[in-house]
C-alpha cells in the first residue's frame, strides 16, 4: 500500500476537494444545459429542478403551472431554408421568452423546438393568461435568422396545472403524468392546425385527478 505523501498538507487537500467540488458543478451545469439556447434542458428540469421544488411541499399543498411551447412549421422552415435557419430561430424565440419570464417563473428548453415555463404557485387563469399573451404577442413579432425574415409565425401551447397534496412517494409518477399531459396537449394544438392553447385537466401530484378539474383538453 502506497504510502501518504506527507508533504500534502491538509490546506493542500481542502483545496483539491473544493477544485473537484467545483469541477462536478460544471459539468453538472454542461450536462443539464440546452447547447443551442443556454437554457436549462430536461435533465435539470426533471431530474433536479422540478422533483425539488415538489418536495419542498411534503405534506402540503401545492400549486403549479406548466406551459410547453413550440412555434408552428418550423420543420418546413428546416426543409425550406436549412437547419441553421431553424436554429437561428429557436435562439431568437429563447430571448423572446426569456423576457416574458416574470417571478416564481422558470424557463427551459428541454428539446428540439420546444420550450418548458414552469410557474410555481399559478392558478388556471394564470396559466391561462401568460399562454394566451405568448401565442398573441409572439404572433405579431418578425424574426431575423440569417438574413432572412420571418413574419406571422404562430406557436402552440400545452398547458397543465398541478394542485393537491404533495406526496414524495409519488413525485415520480406526477412528472410522469404531467410530461405525458403536456406532450398531448401540445399535440392536441398541433392537430388543430397550431396558433392554438389547449389545457389539460388538472391533477393532484400523486396523479389522481382532482375533482374540481377542468375538461380534458380545453380548448382556449
């Protein structure tokens, strides 16, 4: 067995623990970072970000809203222009976004063209409200990519609102039940032909669904 280097003093190794301390937050930081936008991506949503802020309700309710947003044909626009193009304007939707996140907000970028708000304590209406100023807003906004303008481009909103008791044994299946919400009512939007808001029904976070819900995807 090798012996200690006796000249490592113990100020020596604080400071080696502290390096790799740092280093491992880095990384973290890497891993959990959407390259494209800087943004936080699903890794750091659900891994970390929202399975925290669930437990720091143990016991107690909870309110929450969740909105994922993706602008409406940008796969013709990669097809039409190239995916630089589309890239370009994902970047530019990120600052767009980025500017509309108000307190107890968070914004992410979990893939592809889709964008994740998460509002801790928001009602429906809240909810309601900030996906209808976003497609409204954003609709009227001309973007720049490369050169090339895009004018009257309009987005889809899938937006779910989580209330009930928190349960840690069940956080996993809430985030489960709440992806799996968001996906289809974004879908749902999609289907109608975008430049749409659909909210899903509202659930406890031990996924069982609470009786003063709203109708399954509500078309706002």
């Amino acid at each position: 067995m090798a012996e200690e280097d006796p000249s490592v003093t113990i100020a020596q190794l604080q400071d080696r623990i502290k390096k790799l301390e740092e280093d491992n937050r880095r990384w973290m930081r890497l891993a959990g970072t959407n390259r494209l936008t800087n943004l936080p991506n699903s890794l750091m949503l659900y891994r970390i970000v929202l399975p925290t802020e669930l437990r720091k309700y143990d016991g107690r309710e909870v309110s929450l809203a969740c909105l994922l947003i993706a602008p409406d044909g940008l796969g013709e626009i990669n097809q039409a222009h190239g995916r630089a193009v589309g890239d370009e304007l994902i970047k530019e939707i990120a600052g767009l976004l980025k500017q509309k996140i108000g307190q107890n907000e968070q914004l992410f970028h979990p893939d592809g063209a889709n964008f994740f708000i998460l509002m801790m304590g928001a009602t429906e209406g809240r909810a309601k409200r900030k996906a209808m100023e976003i497609k409204s807003e954003f609709g009227q906004v001309t973007l720049t990519a490369t050169g090339k303008e895009f004018e009257d481009l309009t987005y889809s909103v899938g937006v779910v609102v989580i209330d009930g008791i928190v349960r840690k044994d069940a956080i996993q299946e809430a985030m489960d039940q709440l992806y799996q919400d968001l996906s289809d009512g974004l879908h749902e939007a999609k289907q109608r032909g975008g430049n749409t808001v659909v909210g899903v029904e509202k659930r406890s976070v031990g996924g069982e669904k609470n009786r003063s819900a709203i109708c399954p995807l509500r078309i706002y």
